[in-house]
C-alpha cells in the first residue's frame, strides 16, 4: 500500500495516529481515503457504504476531531437503525476516543430505562448515539438538546427508511436550530436516500467506493417447454432466487401459478387487477419485506412496483411485445445490480422477435425432490397507524422490550393511516404475536394478526 493511504497522510494529532495505530488502523480502507478528507473539511458527504467497510472510523474521526471537549453540550447525533448497530458504533468511538481524556459518549436506545437515561443526559454529553425512535421521545421529552449541534449522522439510511424511521428523522430535524455538518452513509442509492439527503444535507459531496457495474446486466434465458407448470417448479428450485417475479398475462393464470405454487411448498402470492386495494396493500407489502418470495403478477398489476434487489424474472407467458419484455426484466438490475430472466416458450416461432437470445432446455436444470422455497420473515398486523400517531420506533420498543426479540430479528416497518405491518424473522413470529398481543403501545392495546 502507498503512503497515501496511511492515516498520518491527513495531518491528524499524533496522539490521534499513535491511538489508531495500537488499535491497528494503519491504513484506510477506500471508503475512509475517499470521505475523511471531506469530513475532516466540515463537507456533508453522502456515501454509499457498507456493513464492514471502515465508515463508522470514517465518521467516528471526524466527529472526535470536530469536537471542542471543555463543552459539555451534545455536539454531535449518530442516528442507528437498530441497537445493535448504536451499541457497535458506540463502541468503536470509545475506543477512537482514547487519544483524549474527557469524552463522553451517551447511547440512547429502546429496551432501556428511559429514567436511567434523563439521569444520563442531566450529567451531559458530547456525542449522542441513539434509535430515531429514543431519541426523539427525548427531544419530545425536552431531556435532550440539540441546540449545540455541529455534525449529524445517518448510518444506514437505507436500513432506517426500510424500517419506516423517515418521520422520526425528519421530526428529529425540526428540532434543529441550525444546519450542520451532515454525514449520511447507505448501503444502497435510490430515489427515497436522494430525497433524504435534498432534505438534510447542503451541496454534498458523493463518495462510493464500489465499482461501478454496466446497467441493465441482466442474463437472460429461454427454455422450450410443454409443461410450464414442471418447468416453473424446476427453474425455482435450480437457481432458488432470494425473490422473483413470475409474469403472466391473464387475471386467471395469476390466481392458478401462484395456487400451484402454494401446493408445492413455495411461497408465493398473486397480484392482479381484481384485488380489492387492501388485498393488493397486503400482498405487496409481504414481497417487499421479505415474507413472500415469489409473486405472480400481471403486467397491469405491477405498475408502479418498486422492489429493491429482485433477484429474477421469470416470463411464464412471453410478452406482448419487445417494450413490454424488456420493462419486465428491467425490474431484476436496478442500481447497477446483476439480473438474470428467464423466458418460457412453446414453439421456436414464438421467440423470433428476441435478439441475442440464449436457449436453455430444462432437462439442464438441477432439482431436488424434497425442494422446499420459504421465506425469512412473516408478517404482522397491527390494526393502528398513523393516525393512532404510531411510529417505527414505538413498534420496535415494544418487541425489544424485554429482549425476547432484537433488532435483526426485525425486517421491515410499514406503517399506513390505519394499519402497521411488520416483518418478523418466521421461526419468531409465534412469540412477536403473543408479545404485541399482551402489551401496550403509547398506552393503547391493538388487535394484531399475523398474515398469510
């Protein structure tokens, strides 16, 4: 590695250096040789970053280095998905924070005695560490202050907006007096972490240290065959796609795929024109969480489907026509992602209008006699919203509140005027129900249901 990538080619403190070298940071990782110079300028940066890759000591040393340690007021919010992730990031900067005596680092977070921590916050602190949901009861609560607030944090963003937090966050910004130096860091680009950042951040600078993939990368197949039923049911179990979509062209197929499916022990929901809208809210919520993998669909059906990572694309019934096929496959490369799409045909004449096609027969495809295709997560209902002024962080308190359940046992949060759904990891469904059916949520007790 050259010498530019040592963390003593940015002119840090000594002791700054000398601690991150007993820590073993001797050089950065791309992303910190990409954004700390950035940081350590007072820039916001938007990054696109993930788990593992060295971002918290990216934003951890620049939020120390920021700080001006004889004030105790909160100069600096990190804001987490999970506890988990506060109390791993909270951990990394004590350790950081070892170069220079008197920094303190308070977490506030779900599952913890909301006393014990006013008592915390009465002692002050310098940088907070905390839930979107936490941390606004505080602010909310007048315990917590952010006028004094120099640099803000949004770690995986994309995991908090998954999580339905983007009320919270945007609550937690009305609470700004000033606009500071904000850091936001996401696995992944899409139009919700663009809005966030339009919202939060003032000309930042993007970052990604991933390189880029050529769009629309998608590997696409065609297979001949007599049986599309068998030869669905080969497909799925051959290339066992974290989540698909199978597109047929009528109301009818839909219902009948995805009910032959069912029988045969995969997990699949249809979607089609004659769903009623809270149907339609269902099905599409239990595909976007990760509690459905495959979903039959007509093409009237799925306008306007937003799915993140479709691994595949299976084309049951050929397309109408070349614009409407090459829109179907489309879905399964977004954000320079690899696709691959399948095609069933009957005869050779069918496919003559395609270019560049590569034939498969199945006869290639591996299967298994016990293939079984289920998904991670279930779902739950609770019957309040909204308007019941329900937030992500409140549902999250209450399952993680007696630690029967953690953070990554919790997918998705989505949350409607009347209705909130969940994804919980399926083998803990059975508890999370008998947990939200015995508690109370901001004082209330709701109706909860599992789906499917």
């Amino acid at each position: 590695m050259g010498e530019s990538k040592q963390f003593g080619a940015l002119n840090l403190p000594k002791s700054m250096v000398d601690n991150l070298n007993k820590l073993g940071y001797k050089y950065m990782t791309p992303i910190q040789q990409e954004s700390l110079g950035h940081i350590l300028d007072k820039k916001d940066i938007l990054a696109k970053a993930k788990t593992g890759s060295g971002k918290t000591a990216a934003f951890g040393i620049g939020v120390l280095l920021h700080l001006d340690v004889k004030k105790f007021r909160v100069q600096s919010l990190i804001l987490c998905p999970t506890r988990e992730l506060v109390l791993q990031v909270a951990n990394e900067l004590r350790n950081l924070a070892k170069f220079q005596h008197n920094i303190k680092i308070l977490t506030l977070i779900g599952g913890e005695s909301f006393g014990k921590q006013l008592g915390s916050l009465a002692h002050h602190a310098h940088i907070v560490i905390g839930t979107p949901g936490r941390v606004l009861k505080h602010l909310n609560h007048e315990s917590l202050s952010l006028d004094a607030l120099d640099t803000f944090v949004l770690d995986e963003a994309d995991r908090m907006l998954d999580m339905g937090f983007i009320e919270e966050i945007e609550s937690i910004k009305s609470h700004l007096k000033h606009q500071p130096q904000t850091l936001l860091f996401s696995a992944t680009y899409n139009d919700e972490i663009l809005a966030v950042s339009q919202g939060f951040q003032s000309n930042p600078i993007e970052v990604s240290v991933e390189e880029q993939e050529q769009k629309n990368d998608i590997e696409e197949w065609f297979i001949s065959s007599d049986n599309k039923q068998q030869t669905l049911l080969k497909l799925l179990a051959h290339f066992q796609p974290k989540n698909a979509i199978v597109f047929v062209n009528t109301k009818l197929e839909s219902d009948e795929i995805a009910e032959f499916l069912q029988d045969n022990k995969v997990d699949a929901l249809s979607l089609h024109g004659d769903l009623e809208q809270y149907d339609r809210l269902d099905t599409l919520v239990q595909f976007s969480n990760g509690s459905c993998r495959i979903l039959v669909a007509t093409d009237v059906a799925s306008r306007g489907l937003d799915i993140k990572e479709l691994s595949m694309v299976i084309n049951y019934d050929l397309a109408n026509s070349q614009e409407i096929y090459t829109h179907r496959i489309g879905r399964t490369a977004r954000a320079g992602a690899k696709g691959l799409a399948v095609s069933l045909y009957n005869k050779l004449q069918e496919i003559d209008e395609y270019q560049s096609i590569q034939l498969l027969n199945d006869t290639e495809l591996k299967t298994s006699d016990d293939f079984v295709m289920n998904s991670e997560y279930k779902t739950l209902v609770i019957e309040g919203g909204k308007k019941d002024k329900l937030r992500a962080g409140d549902i999250l308190g209450a399952l993680t509140s007696n630690k029967t359940l953690n953070g990554n046992d919790i997918g998705k949060i989505d949350i409607y005027d009347k209705q909130s759904y969940v994804a919980i990891k399926a083998n803990l469904i059975d508890k999370a129900y008998a947990l939200l059916s015995n508690v109370t949520i901001k004082t209330k007790k709701f109706t909860v249901w599992t789906l499917k």
